[in-house]
C-alpha cells in the first residue's frame, strides 16, 4: 500500500516558486491562502538553500489530535485531509502543526477566521471524487485521476518528489549516491562536532589547511 | 566631445578602482555580509569544506528565526516551529486530565457535602424586616457577569472536553454546529465580561476591602465546618477571596490570555498563542472550580442567601444579623448610605417581586 | 447512588488524548469518503490505481530518462 509522501530536495530548488503557483492555479485557491511556500534560507549568502513546504501528511498530525470537532482525517494512503464543513475555524491547527501548513482566508476580529484550508496531496476532500462541490471547497482531485500532485509533477528541477514514500525515498538516495559525497558529508565529525572543536591547540592548523 | 570623451575615461577608471577590491577579495574564503548570522557564515564555510553538507542550514531551520519567502503572512518565513508540540502535549494532557478531573472532583465534594450537611439554616426566627442587600445597579452588574460567565465557561468546555464527551454521543454533525455556535459565542461574550468584570469590580471593591476581623473568619470558614457564625462586614472572608482571586486575579488572567487569542488580526505569532492557550486554559479551569463554590453557597448552600441577589435584592434582618454582623450593624446606624427596606414583609413570607 | 458514581466517572473518561483517528476502508468518523480508485477512470480497480501511482512516482526520477555518465 502506498504512504503518500512529499520530499524537498534543498539541492535542487531553485527558489521558482513554481509549485505555489502550480498548486493556486491548479485548486484556484483564494488570495491570502497559501498551502505551499518555498522558504530560502541564508538568503543571498554563498550556500542559500531553498525548500519547498506545505502540509507534510504527518503520520502522527498534531492538528488530528487537538481539532475540537475532529474535522481532520487520514486516509488509507496516509493523506491528511479535512472536512470544511465540520470546520469550526478556532486555528488550533494552526498552532499545533510545525510547518505552518494549515491556511485560514481570514485572520478577523473575534477570531473569525473562515474554514481552514491547506495542502491536500491534490486528493481533495470527503465530498464524491471530481465532483463540483469537492472542487469548490478543496480543490482538483489528481490522485482519484491516477495522477500525483501538481506542484510535485510541476516541479522543474524534480527538487519536489510526491508519491509513495518507498518510491521517492529511492529516488532521492539514488541521487544522493550519483552526487558521490557519501561519507565526506555524513559522519562522525559532521554528526557529533570536529575533533578540532575539543583541541583548541589545534584549530589554527585545521584553518589553515581548510582555506 | 572632447568632455565625453574625457568622462568616458573618468568612468571606466572608477569602475576598476571598484572592482579591484572585489578582484582582489577573489580568495576562497566566501563573503558572508557581516550582518548576517553565524548559521549563515558556517553554511557559507561548510560548503567549501564539505560540499552538499547543509548541517548550519538545518539548524537553522530548527532556531524558528524568519526566512526569506514570497509568500506574505504570519510567520511565513519560519519553516519549522516545534512549539506546538508542547502545546498540543500540555492541552491534552495535564491541562484536560487534571483540569477536568477538578472539576468533576469539586462538584463531587460539593454534591457530598451538601447531601451530608444540607444547606446552612438561619438559627433564629425570620425577622420579618427586610434590609436592601444590593441595589438594581449591583444586581445588574453582578448578573451581567454572572451569565456572560456561565456561557464562557459551558462553551469553554465544549471546545476542551466535548471531542471526547459529547462528539461520540451526537455525532458529528450536531456536535460541529454546536462548536460553531460556542466557538463564535465564546469569542464575542468573552470582551461582554471582561468589561461587564471591569464594571463589577468598580461596584464592588469599597466592599471587598481587607478587614482585621477577616482574618478570624478562615478558623472555621465562617461557621461552615461546625461551630459559632463569625460576623463580618458586607462580605465575609470567603467572598472577599471569591472577589480577588476570582474576579480580580483570574479575571485579569483570562481576559489577557483571551484577547490574545480572539485578536489574530494583530499578527501575534504562534508562539505566544500557545502560550496563552494553556495559560488561559488553566486560569479558566481553576475560575470554574471556584465558581462552582460560589453558585452552590449563593443558592442552595446558604438558606436566604439568593434572595439578596433576586428581583429586588433584599434579605431578611434575621439572615443579615447572622450571615453578616458587622453589616447589619452598620446598616442599622445607616453608616453604608444603604436604607433599610421599607416594606415590612409577614414573617416568614418570601420577599416580593415587586416594590 | 451507583449512578451518581458513574457520572463523574464518564466524565472524567473524556479527559486526556485519544489514539489519532484510525482510517476505516471508505469510511471516517461516520462520514463516507470514497477510496480514490473507486470512479469512472478506475471502476474500482486498485491495482491499476497503485500502478497509475506508480508509474507517476517512478516518472519522476529523470536519471531512469536521461543518459548519464558515471
């Protein structure tokens, strides 16, 4: 069985912010709501690295377990998906996931926020597959269509893989592994601090040979 | 022509002189703007070092600090923030087992002790007199805060508990109107109280002073657990806490802690909306067990007592004279600006609703 | 009496957290929510959903499409 997966390869993006606008214009989604965002850290800085976000389908969601009306769900293919109509729009979502996924189309006085809205794996909503009321409230419905979700698909530099974890994981070792800086990245010094760091006397020696 | 050409020179000699610094800066070690924080320098180093090793940049990640994004809102910029998980440990945890297990408790305890004690009666005969306790200004406020109150705390308690209480009973549907329907009265009441507080608070504090003789009353909680009645003045030590703890300290608490959480439109982060979401989570749960105190002792608890918060706020001398001595008193040598009632009631009549 | 027990008791069973929702086959909390093969492109055929699925996922690894040298 297939555990629905997003993976952002912070060495391939690009910062296009082609997938948050692949997922607006694919789900038609509000002005202020965004259910994907590419965040760039150290911008400007030589080794910026960007990443692509939105609702990563946790398998133990914290916005599951502190929704008061228990709008949020899980389908079998491990989709976080929610119901609008059930929705009574408090944002305990919102504080409870860490990524900032779930959307609200207002931030109003007396905490009227509307109905949340956020990423759906392009799986839209409990409402019959591609039927008119499931677009309106949640979006296109790709993954009933056999297809993976658009930002993922739309993704130019395949920074963004959707799909079965198993699948993308291999995808992204293989390339891992193609990159060829296995265990000049990973390991002892990078995981636990370099020797250096515990031998001051050192240190002037190690930046020399660095540089 | 010839300035033109003469400018052309003078630009193209600016321009080297601005490069050569940069030419000359062309050495391995990568320029971070000095501004710009150590994550960011040892992301800029570790790339040379160990290329594709992005360490500095996720831990950075996790230091919640705001990023660079296009997309504009609240804390868009920040990838990661793990206080939620706290949160969402402390809400339904601690703060709904415990808080609900102390409230279940105290009505338990005061369901026991009523059934083991029964209300506490009068002594002495009615007198037939009846003194005016509250006014229809104090009877206002009071009530005013009482009901925004009672919805606060019953819409309160749908939203923590009523996923785990009422959702399995009424099902989904039901339950999710009933959500919308506390969620927007607790957001829209919850200002009504804290002004109609504020009000309460102005009414009622000349009377809610500390007095030496309060302090005798806690021996035997004013008679409550056995033993003689010790007078007090309008109010006795106990609603005096009631009044301090509850209406002044709690009271401050929640309505902090609420307007926080009822104003997003002020772009606060999520942090602080946690943290104020457990605060007033456990502020509130500690006021609706004091509450529970007060309800019992203002109606069924103390015989007579309601009256003085009814129609027309008045109580029988016998009651003032036992409940409240030093009040009594002092409405008997008119030194409150309070005049007795002048209606004279039968004894043992119930005061009338009308005046 | 016994009842007066039980009620505090049921009560305080609504206190703390709850397993996460469980997915049952089709169905949520009471509310149907059809599986994704279950339309007009699939009739219900799972397989060829998960192979539709699959094909998506592999599709994306462009090293399976590009000519490399390693």
């Amino acid at each position: 069985m297939a555990r629905m997966k997003f993976i952002s390869d912070a060495e391939r993006c690009i910062e296009c912010n082609g997938c948050v606008t692949a997922c607006k214009n694919e789900h038609e989604i509000p002005w202020g709501v965004n259910r994907r965002r590419v965040v760039t850290i150290d911008d400007g800085i030589p080794g910026e690295r960007s990443i692509s976000v939105a609702c990563m389908h946790c398998s133990d969601a914290p916005c599951i377990a502190v929704c008061p009306v228990d709008t949020i769900y899980k389908t079998t293919e491990g989709i976080v998906l929610h119901d609008k109509d059930l929705c009574i729009g408090c944002g305990y979502c919102f504080y409870a996931c860490p990524f900032g996924a779930p959307q609200f189309p207002q931030d109003g006085a007396f905490g009227l926020r509307g109905k949340m809205d956020k990423c759906t794996f392009c799986a839209g909503g409990p409402e019959a597959d591609g039927s008119e009321a499931e677009f309106k409230k949640y979006g296109r419905n790709r993954i009933s269509e056999g297809k993976l979700p658009a930002c993922a698909e739309m993704c130019s530099t395949k920074a963004l893989l959707g799909g079965d974890g198993d699948v993308i994981a291999d995808i992204y070792r293989n390339r891992v592994v193609f990159r060829g800086k296995g265990s000049e990245v990973w390991g002892w010094g990078t995981a636990y601090g370099k020797p250096e760091k515990q031998q001051p006397q050192q240190q002037p020696a190690a930046q020399g040979a660095k540089s | 022509m010839r300035t033109s050409h003469g400018s052309f020179v003078w630009r193209l000699f600016l321009l080297l002189a601005l490069l050569a610094p940069g030419l000359a800066a062309a050495a391995p070690q990568p320029f971070v703007p000095p501004s710009s924080p150590e994550s960011a320098r040892e992301q800029a180093q570790r790339q040379q070092a160990q290329p594709y090793n992005n360490a500095p940049m996720w831990r950075d990640v996790r230091s919640e600090r705001e990023h660079q994004t296009q997309v504009r809102g609240i804390e868009t910029g920040v990838l990661v923030q793990s206080g939620g998980e706290t949160w969402r440990e402390l809400r339904n945890g601690p703060v709904s087992l415990i808080g609900g297990l102390l409230l279940v408790a105290i009505a338990a305890i005061i369901l026991l002790f009523h059934v083991m004690h029964g209300s506490i009666k009068v002594t002495s005969p009615p007198a037939g007199k009846m003194i005016q306790r509250f006014n229809d200004w104090e009877r206002w406020v009071h009530w005013s805060v009482a009901i925004t109150f009672c919805i606060l705390a019953i819409s309160g308690l749908i939203i923590l508990f009523g996923k785990n209480v009422l959702l399995p009973i009424i099902g989904h549907t039901l339950f999710s109107w009933l959500a919308i329907l506390s969620k927007n009265l607790h957001n829209f009441v919850g200002p009504l109280f804290i002004f109609s507080a504020l009000v309460m608070f102005v009414t009622y504090v000349k009377d809610n002073l500390w007095k030496s003789y309060d302090f005798r009353w806690f021996k035997n909680m004013g008679g409550m657990l056995g033993g003689e009645h010790i007078p007090s003045g309008k109010f006795n030590a106990g609603e005096k806490v009631w009044f301090w703890l509850g209406l002044f300290v709690l009271t401050i608490i929640v309505a902090v802690t609420g307007l926080i959480l009822d104003f997003p439109n002020f772009e606060q982060g999520r942090a602080i909306m946690q943290q104020a979401n457990v605060v007033h989570a456990i502020a509130a749960i500690l006021y609706m067990a004091l509450s529970l105190g007060h309800i019992y002792m203002g109606t069924i608890g103390v015989e007579g007592a309601y009256d003085s918060m009814r129609t027309n706020g008045q109580v029988d001398e016998a009651w003032a004279k036992e409940h409240h001595g030093y009040w009594y008193e002092d409405v008997k040598a008119d030194r409150t600006g309070q005049k007795a009632a002048a209606g004279v009631a039968g004894a043992g009549q119930v005061p009338q609703a009308g005046r | 009496m016994t009842a007066a027990a039980l009620v505090p008791l049921g009560l305080v069973a609504g206190c703390g957290e709850k397993p996460v929702t469980v997915y049952k086959a089709g169905k949520y909390q009471g509310k149907a929510d059809s599986q994704p093969w279950d339309n007009e492109r699939f009739k219900g055929d799972r397989n060829a959903w998960e192979k539709a699925i699959k094909d998506r996922s592999v599709a994306q690894n462009e090293y399976a499409r590009v000519a490399h040298s390693k």
